[in-house]
C-alpha cells in the first residue's frame, strides 16, 4: 500500500503543496502541462525553485499573477505565508494593498465562475473531480462564515489565480503520485490575529476553522496565520485518517518551503511510504434500499450524482417486492467519509423514504499504475498485484476511448496493442 503523509508541524499553503509534492517527485512539466489545461496561461505564470529555510533544503512555488492594467504583481494566497501586504476582507472579498501605494482590486469569480473554468477544461475526469471537492469545501465555508447562498457569494479565496492554481495543481499532483491512502498530522493553525475590513481577525480565520471543523489541530506555535482556506481545503477533501502515528515504511522525504521567516522552519514536510500487506482490507458500509415507484429513467442519473458524491460503487439488481410488484434494489458501496453526501442522493433525487446500511470488508489486491508506448501513443495501465507478484493488468478506459475517438480508430485495436507490450 502506497501512502502520503503530510506533516502539518507548520501549518499548510497552497503553494505550500505544490511545491512539497513536486519535491516528493511529481515532475515540473506534469504540473506545467496539466495547469496549461484550465486556459489561464495570460493571466499567471509559475515560478519553481529550489530554496531553504532554518537550513532545510526544499522547493518553492510562487504564482505570479499578470495585472493586465499596468503590469503589477501581486500574490493572494500567498500573503498569508510571508508577502509585507495588509489584507482587507469585506464580505468573503480581499483587497491587497501593496507597498509601492498602488492599490489593484483582483477580478473576483464566484463558485459558478470556478466549475465552469473547470468543467470546459480537457483535465481529466478525477482531475476535475478533485479540483470541484477542493473548491467546495472552500465556498461552503466561506457563504456559511457571510450568512449567504453558496451561488450568491463573489469570494476573493475562490475566485484568486492563484488559489485556482492551487487547487486545480494539487489536484494534477495528487493524480499523479495516485497513492491508495493519503495520512496527515494534526494541523498547526498559528496563532495571534490578522488585520482586515472589520478589525482585528483571530487566527485562524473564520473561514479556515470552518473547514477545518472535525480535524485535529494545533495553535499558536507563532504568531502568525500558518494555515490558510486553501490549504485546510486540501486536507479536509483528500485526507481519509488525522494521526501522529507514522506506521508506515518511509520511502521519501519531501519539503515545500513557506515564504515567511519563522522562528521555527517554515515548511510542509511530506512522507511517501509504503505499508506491507499481501492485499489491502478496507471497511466499507453498502447502503440499500427497494424501489418500486420511480421513473427507470432517472435511474442513470441519480448513478451519476453518487459517483459525483465520491461513493466508491452503485449497482441494481432487479427484484420483486410485495404484491409480485417489479422493483430495483439500489446498492451503494461508501465509507464514513463519504457516506452522508450518498445519503442525500439518494432521500434528494430518488423516491426512497427509508435506507438500510451494513457493513462490509473489502478485501483488494495491491495496485500502481504506469505508462505503456504503443503505436498509438502512451496509455495508462492499472497493476494489480497478489503476494508481491503482478497478477493482472488493464487500460484505463476513458483514456482509450479518448483516442479512439481523436484518431478515429477502433478502440479493440488500441487494447491489443497495449497488451501485446511486455508489462513489467
């Protein structure tokens, strides 16, 4: 089993992120490319390089955002982690006020403005769904902090290039290093108070601790906001288990360096490690229920939405209920994380009034991915191993199916010539 473990000991950024999965080995151009996606090259360009804080050697990330009316830079998320700015907040908006006196109001974008960037992009379907997660946990906080709908709010920390790439990058990088579990210390949130439109702001911000609401945390190791909304998205979309137990073999060791200098190292330090099993056993719960009055047609849809809701299988068996009355049985396979956002697919978009859960092992064969070169191009192939040895392997679907399509070729022909490769 392949883990990543954040070591939150100083909080989290989103650049932050980036630049400690790059440093763990995602590679420049993966990222550069992926981002190249989302069609906001004019309006950004990413700095990565090596750097070091309290002598600790890592990479740095910055997002320099282009202001297209007179060329000044300036940073968002980003002034959280060492940028001289003063932040104004006004009803989820940020202002920036620089210290060359010009002042520059950033082009706000709502959580409507983000899917469809998103959604019209060619990333892929993961991709998205990871970014849009991300970007919710982000804008349910912040309309539920300004007491409004999560459509009617224009938000600086959503809207921001710089947050955008963040998210959309952490995304890209967590696809690619595709890891089966993602671990994470308790958070440092810092401590002391930020400045904004309505006074002194307690750290963490209102918008933060929202997120970060059933997450372990830690304060006040200094003085200043060490985690940001962004940065506590990031954890609380993708991190299945908050533990300091470390119980895992460490492969490698990584660090993204924070902008600000601290009295204690201004890092994110993060571990990709390995567990042993000859399979991994996971504890799942089905939920279940018998439906006999709805419109099969929507039967498709209401699949979608699970899906969407990050539920791990839906499956129906056709089934006679009381009065020799023809029905479904939806089945869906969820863990706890999940399992309240499939509840209400299902009570919302289906006719079901009541739900039984159990629980269920999962028992599955260890599994890594790679990439294979046919004469068609490169293709993803999923490996399954069993005591150590690769057992099976496939292409995934979507990706063939993708080139099918662009080289208006049978997709069999793709499949038999990834399989006649020698897969090691």
């Amino acid at each position: 089993m392949k883990i990543l473990y954040y070591d939150c000991f100083c909080g989290i950024s989103g650049d932050m992120n980036l630049a400690a999965l790059i440093d763990l080995g995602v590679p420049k151009e993966n990222l550069v490319e992926g981002l190249s996606k989302i069609n906001l090259n004019s309006e950004y360009e990413i700095k990565i390089e090596k750097s070091e804080k309290l002598g600790i050697t890592g990479t740095r990330v910055d997002v320099i955002l282009k202001d297209k009316l007179d060329d000044e830079i300036h940073i968002s998320d980003k002034d959280l982690h060492g940028h001289n700015h003063e932040h104004n907040h006004h009803n989820g908006d940020e202002e920036h006020h620089h210290e060359n006196n010009h002042s520059h109001e950033h082009h706000h974008r709502n959580l409507k403005d983000i899917e469809g960037i998103i959604n019209s992009s060619d990333l892929s379907d993961k991709v998205k769904k990871l970014s849009l997660d991300m970007f919710m946990k982000v804008a349910k906080a912040e309309a539920k902090v300004h007491g409004k709908p999560l459509y009617e709010v224009h938000f600086h920390e959503v809207g921001a290039i710089d947050s955008i790439v963040d998210i959309v990058g952490a995304a890209i990088c967590l696809d690619y290093l595709n890891v089966d579990k993602i671990i994470a210390s308790p958070v440092q949130v810092g401590g002391g108070f930020v400045k904004c439109a309505h006074g002194l702001m307690p750290v963490p911000a209102p918008a933060t601790v929202e997120i970060l609401k059933n997450i372990p945390i830690n304060a006040g190791i200094v003085q200043f906001e060490t985690t940001t909304p962004t940065g506590a998205a990031i954890l609380a979309a993708n991190v299945e288990e908050f533990t300091r137990n470390v119980d895992f073999s460490i492969k490698k060791i990584a660090y993204g360096i924070g902008h600000r200098d601290l009295e204690i190292p201004n890092v994110l330090r993060v571990y990709l490690g390995e567990k042993e099993s000859p399979e991994k056993v996971g504890e799942h719960y089905i939920l279940e229920t018998n439906i006999d009055d709805m419109n099969p047609e929507l039967y498709g849809y209401v699949e979608e939405k699970l899906f969407e809701a990050g539920v791990l299988d839906v499956f129906k068996t056709p089934i006679f209920m009381k009065k020799g009355r023809p029905g479904i049985k939806l089945s869906v396979l969820t863990n706890e994380k999940v399992e309240k956002d499939a509840l209400d697919v299902i009570f919302e978009e289906t006719t079901s009034i009541g739900v039984r859960k159990y629980k269920v092992g999962k028992i599955m064969l260890n599994r890594d991915f790679s990439k294979v070169k046919t004469e068609y191009g490169d293709f993803t192939i999923k490996k399954s191993y069993y005591k150590g040895k690769l057992l099976k392997y496939k292409p995934e679907y979507e990706e063939c199916k993708t080139i099918a399509k662009e080289k208006n070729i049978s997709i069999d022909k793709i499949y038999k010539a990834i399989y006649k490769q020698d897969v090691k």
